[in-house]
C-alpha cells in the first residue's frame, strides 16, 4: 500500500481517477454532487476494477448501507472514524475484509456539517 492519493470533489472525477490510477483502495462518500456514491460503487463494479472501496458517511440508514454493500463497498464507516481506526480500516479493506462500523442511530454533529476531514 503506497502512500499517494488523489481527491475527486464529484463522482465522474472520481471515476475518471479510478480508471486513470488504478488505485488499491478508495475512499468514497456516498453523497456526491453529479454521479452520487452508489452510481460510483455500480459503475466500478461494472468495470471489474480491481480498487476495494470503503464509503465514509454521514448516512446511517440500513437501507443505504445495504445497498452501498451490494453495489460494491468493501466496508462502511462514519464519517468521524477516529484517525487511527480509519488507517486500520483502510488496511483491514486492503487485505480483502469486510468492515462494517458498529450500528449507531446518527453520525457526530461534525461529520454530518462536513467538517470531517478525508
């Protein structure tokens, strides 16, 4: 796992990233302006890429997890995942896991106004 990133402020930009770059893991939000995070999740399903992607959101609907999970999300975290447990998560997804965050009923007040950092 090397250490370069990219950031894509939409969802086409991250595609055309993904294509570009070829990248290990990425890290998605499910809310994102143009092509949103599940078309995103559809998309690279569709092309066999290889990239294992963990969703860091300020959703916390089962229903919206289920189906970030079946379009294609390797794991599923809240926003304001402390630094640590998300460079943990990041390497759990790399190693081929499934990572589900613990069930809570709503993400912190900062992960929800975007104050979370990527």
């Amino acid at each position: 796992m090397g250490g370069r990133h990219q950031v894509a402020g939409d969802g086409d930009t991250a595609l055309a990233l993904a294509a570009e770059q070829t990248p290990d893991v990425i890290l998605l939000d499910l809310k994102l302006p143009g092509v949103d995070g599940i078309a995103v999740l559809a998309a690279l399903k569709a092309r066999d890429s290889a990239a294992r992607v963990l969703v860091l959101t300020s959703a916390t609907e089962p229903a919206l997890a289920s189906l970030a999970l079946r379009s294609g999300a390797a794991g599923l975290l809240c926003k304001d995942v402390d630094p640590d447990a998300l460079v943990h998560a990041i390497r759990s997804v790399h190693d081929g896991h499934l990572l589900l965050a613990a069930p809570r009923p709503r993400c912190s007040r900062s992960a929800r106004s975007g104050a979370a950092s990527r």
